[in-house]
C-alpha cells in the first residue's frame, strides 16, 4: 500500500508540473517506474491491435514487449498476467473523453490496486484535458492572429490596385498576396483572349516554360473560367481533365478572376487548399478582376467604382462606405448583419449600430477621411434592434468614392470565433478549479488516516485501521462526486432522510481538532438531504470555523424555523465581508483556498437551499463569533 500511495502521489506531482501531455506522459512513466514498478508505457490503441502507439516508457522496457494490448474498458482496469508479474492496463479519462492508457507492470506477491490505479488515471485524465485544451486554445489564437493579418494585408493590396496605372502592376500585386500573404509556392494568372487562357503572371519559382496556353474551355481552368466557379482538387492524377504542366503537381486551386481568366495555385502534396484558402483567393482576385475592369474600361474610375460597389455587394462580409455625410453604400452582408433594411441603414449614424461602450472605436470611421494608405483593424459590438448583440472585427481603409474621401470598411462577424475561445477558457477555468476541490476536500480525511495510521503503528490497536480505512473511503467519495460534478454540473445525488446530528458528528469525526468541540441543538431534526454532500457542508464549515477561531473553538449545530445554522464562539465575521466570504478563492487565511465556502454554497445551492453568513451585530451574544445559516431546508416531521 505505501509504494501505490507513492505511486498515487508521484503522479499527482508529475501531472502539476507538467507544460504539455508529451510531457506529462514522460512525467507519469518516470514517477512510475521510480516508486515500485518494473516498468511503464503510455500507448493509445490504433486500429492493428498488435501495433499501439507508445508515447512515453520508464524502467526496465526491455522486459516489456508491448505485444498486442488489451482495450482497458471506460471505468476499470485490465490486468494481464506476464512473466513476473502483472500488467496493469490503466485508462487515462476525463468524463467519457478517453486519452490514452497507462500500462505499469506489477511485480509477483505484490497486490494490484485497482481503485488506486483508477483514481491514477483520473489524475491523469484531468491533467490531459486541460494541457489538451490550453493547446487548442494556443492554436486557435494563433490561427486567427494569422487570418488578422492576412485580413489587413489583403485590404492594403486591394487599396493599392485602385491606383495602379497597368495590368502588370495589377498582376505583380496578386502574385506578391499570393506568395507572400498567403504563403502559397506555385500560383500564375491566366487572361482569356480570343478563346484562349494565356499566361501572365507566374510565380518566381516558375519560368515560361512551367506554364501553357491552353484554349478557355479545357481542362480545370477551362472549366472555372466557363462556370466562373473555384475548383479544388485534392488529388490532380485522379482527374482525367487535369493538365499539370508537371506531373510533380498534385493538388490545385483553381479561381476565377470575374469573366476574365483564372488564378491557380499548385502544390506537390495532395489535400493542400481548403474552402478558407478559396475564401481569401476569391476576395483578392474579386479585386484584382474590378481593378483589370477599371482599366479596361473608356471610364477608367467611374467603372471601377462600380466593379467594385458589385465586388463588395458580393463579398461574404458586410462592406459599408461612409462619407462625411453618413453612409453613401452599405452591401446586402450589411444589412443582414445590423438587421435593419438599406434605406434605414442609409439614414443612419455608425454610432447608432453599435454598443454605447464601443463608439470610442469608431474614430476611424468617424474622423473626415483622407484618402491614402490608412489603414485601421478593430474590434465593436454590433448591437440589433432585436437586442441581440453581435461581435464584429472592422477593417477600414480610405478610398475616394465618386470624387470624394470616404471610409470602405469590411465587417467580419467573428461572434462565434469569440464564443468558442471563451468556451476553452471557461473549461480550463473549471478544470482549475475542480483540482483544487480534491486537493482543499481530501485534506482532512487524508490527515485523519495519516493520523490512524500513526497511532496503530505506536499502539497496535486494530481500531485505528478501520478508522483509516473509513477515511480513505471518504477520499474516494469525495473524488467520485467531485468528477460526477465537473460532467455534469452542481448536481446533487438522491436524497434521503437524515438526521442531522449524525451527519454533523461524521463530518467532526473527520476534523483534526483535539482540543475543539461540537454542541448539538438539533438532535431531532431530521431533512431531506443527500447525506455524503450534507457530511461534506459541516466538513468545511467545521474546518473553517478550527481555521479562523482557533484549535479550542466551541461550535453550536442548531435549528431554526426554516432550517438550521452552524456558528462558533470565534471573532465573527466583518459585515462588509459577510457577502464574499462565499466566493471562490477568498480566504481569511494565509493557508486556505478559499474554496471551502464557496463548496459550501454549491452543496446548498445543489438541494434547493440558501446559506447565508451573519455578521456579529450589537444584538448577538457575547459569545457569538461565526455563524452561517441555511435556511429553504424542509424539515421532517
């Protein structure tokens, strides 16, 4: 038993300390293998059974072969016999998610003990889903840092192609995006002439003789500039149509640039574009194909003003242009997105749009526009007239529109981007805090059997085994209820009838406080209660009022007509702290957590009922320090 509570607690300490589940797989083999076992391995199951994964090994793995590997089931613990010894296959599990298996093998004459590996690979468990979601949530940044920039980048080409004075320059800008923003190693533009597609622009790892003129209704460029539609092909040597210019070519992106040719992009791996990458190609050759329009056209800036009312009017983002006067255009995106029709929004300040908190942001916007190369990115809340509010990234840049300075502003609803990363945060916040509920509610029932422990050795007095062994069955309650909590949240078991003097004296049985007493007023009270999560409402009270009013405290456990109440003869509570004494991490102490109130509060929450702390006033006795009251508590006749 000492070498598994090693175990337990070595592994507790690798699981804290680690900054990634490649570490914390190392970490947990290592503290294995260095309290007792002959060796450890951390596998996941693959679809061969005789091939699983290993991430991490610790002790002697020479003598592991790590044949074909049991599926460890949900809730329990596989064991295999091997030469000398067990191996016990130990399921790593935060609620139903299953991360990966710990295998530890167990010497013979040495008892494998399956709840304590259990609770080991909950430990785990919970450590692999919060280094699990931290890294998604660092992913997830990362990611939208990248597509801010290259939102922000994109618009500045966009703002320089409205001043270029030939095609060249316009194809040079794409190309540049192309490479440089969108990181992409092989692109070209093709232009339709006289029922031909005919290169002229190539990326710089490419030369004339990389690229072909091809007539304008074959191949998948044929196909994208007669159906003016984005092509993807994961895989260019299972199309028949497909026409690389070199067989090393085997993905592709094909995008119209409006009815006059076509942007590709090749790579050498398959699977290489996505439907984002398209997203952001068709936003700049939609304004690489307005600009060519401009240019081509006998009214270069008239056309090009309207090319690019009917670029914006068919962008998947809502696009607003707003002069000194107010709105001058707002596209259909636009009107979805502030719920209100065109001639409203055209009638309409931009402050009116969004939450009063956020018309400081507006300035870009607001402020008489200069035409040139400012370019501003911000965030504002959206408010509908619905009462909906929708979070929103704005892009701004100013342009001249019909020969005069304005503001084109691209508006990106991000309000699920931002739900999700708040989701990720309040899962990390919960994982945080359910540990430190184990760690704060194991502490007494932990020391009792420390305690016991001691005395049976110093006195040989069976009793203090069964006393520690009632404490450890009160550990792995606390840690089953603490786990059923953070799946399924503040839920309450069934509940019974129970008397509320015995409950109160099981909870003061498991307080280390000597020279401290318990008076009992409600002997005859009997509720309606779930009696583990009762036992643990006076544990932490108990424990709080030994904490704050010393190891000699008298505590009363009395009725009132609506329930019952809990004080101490202490120094009381202050009034201006009587309303935070419940919230998570305030503590009076230099030691405590400051979760033992708030669990408080979330077992009585949990039945229905109401606590509150009553401050000491000029009315209490002298001898009232502490007292909380629970009150919406029905009592049993």
């Amino acid at each position: 038993m000492h070498v598994h509570r090693n175990l337990r607690s070595a592994i507790r300490a690798a699981a804290h300390t680690a900054d990634s589940t490649t570490a914390l797989y190392d970490g947990v083999c290592d503290a294995a293998a260095n309290t007792g076992t002959t060796y450890a391995y951390v596998y996941t199951q693959s679809d061969d059974p005789t091939a699983p994964t290993v991430h991490a090994t610790a002790g002697d793995t020479d003598s592991a072969a790590i044949p074909t590997v049991p599926t460890a089931p949900s809730a329990g613990v596989t064991t295999v016999d091997t030469a000398g010894g067990r191996e016990c296959h130990v399921p790593v599990l935060d609620g139903d998610d299953r991360y990966a298996t710990l295998s530890v093998h167990i010497a013979d004459g040495t008892p494998a003990p399956t709840d304590d590996l259990r609770a080991v690979g909950q430990t785990i468990g919970l450590a692999a889903a919060k280094l699990t979601a931290e890294a998604a949530r660092d992913s997830l940044a990362d990611d939208l840092d990248i597509e801010q920039r290259q939102f922000r980048k994109l618009h500045s080409i966009a703002a320089q192609m409205i001043g270029c004075e030939n095609e060249r320059a316009i194809y040079q800008l794409a190309i540049d995006a192309a490479e440089n923003i969108l990181e992409f190693d092989i692109c070209g533009i093709d232009i339709a002439r006289d029922g031909v597609l005919e290169p002229v622009a190539l990326s710089t790892s490419l030369n004339a003789a990389d690229s072909q003129r091809l007539p304008d209704d074959e191949g998948i460029a044929g196909q994208t500039y007669q159906d003016t539609t984005t092509i993807i092909v994961d895989d260019l040597h299972a199309r028949p149509d497909a026409a690389p210019a070199k067989d090393a070519y085997r993905s592709l992106l094909s995008v119209p640039i409006k009815d006059l040719g076509v942007f590709q992009a090749a790579a050498e791996r398959e699977n290489a574009f996505d439907d984002r990458d398209a997203e952001v190609v068709e936003l700049l050759m939609a304004h690489v194909g307005e600009t060519l329009s401009g240019l081509w056209s006998a009214h270069a800036l008239r056309e090009s003003e309207r090319k690019y009312r009917t670029l914006i009017e068919q962008s998947h983002d809502a696009v607003t242009i707003h002069t000194r006067d107010g709105f001058a255009f707002v596209n259909e995106p636009a009107t979805e997105l502030f719920g209100r029709d065109e001639s409203t929004l055209l009638d309409l300040a931009a402050s009116d749009l969004v939450h009063p908190d956020d018309h400081d942001a507006l300035t870009p916007i607001t402020d008489d526009a200069v035409p040139g190369d400012d370019h501003d990115t911000f965030d504002a809340r959206v408010q509908r007239p619905d009462g909906t509010i929708r979070q929103c990234e704005v892009s701004t840049t100013t342009i001249t529109y019909e020969g005069d300075p304005a503001v084109l502003a691209s508006i990106r609803d991000i309000t699920e981007r931002k739900r999700h990363e708040q989701a990720l945060e309040r899962k990390n916040d919960r994982l945080e805090q359910f540990a430190s509920i184990v760690s704060h509610d194991l502490r007494s029932p932990l020391n009792v059997a420390k305690g016991s422990l001691e005395l049976a050795r110093n006195t040989g007095e069976h009793q203090h085994f069964d006393r520690a062994a009632d404490a450890l069955d009160r550990m792995d309650s606390l840690v089953e209820d603490v786990l059923a909590l953070s799946r399924q949240g503040e839920l309450v078991a069934e509940t019974e009838r129970t008397t509320l003097a015995e409950i109160a004296a099981d909870a003061w049985a498991s307080i280390n406080a000597p020279d401290a007493s318990v008076e009992y007023d409600a002997a005859a009270i009997d509720v309606d209660a779930d009696p583990g999560r009762l036992q643990q409402l006076f544990e932490n009270l108990f424990r709080n009022a030994v904490e704050h009013a010393g190891d000699d405290v008298t505590i009363r456990v009395g009725s009132t007509p609506e329930g019952f109440y809990v004080e101490d003869d202490g120094p009381g509570i202050e009034r201006d702290a009587a309303d935070t004494v419940f919230e998570r991490g305030v503590s009076g102490t230099d030691t405590g957590t400051g979760f033992g109130l708030a669990i408080v509060r979330e077992i009585a929450d949990a039945h229905g009922w109401s606590i509150t702390a009553v401050p000491a006033g000029d009315d209490a006795p002298a001898d009232r320090g502490a007292r909380f009251e629970i009150t919406g508590v029905p009592v049993l006749a």
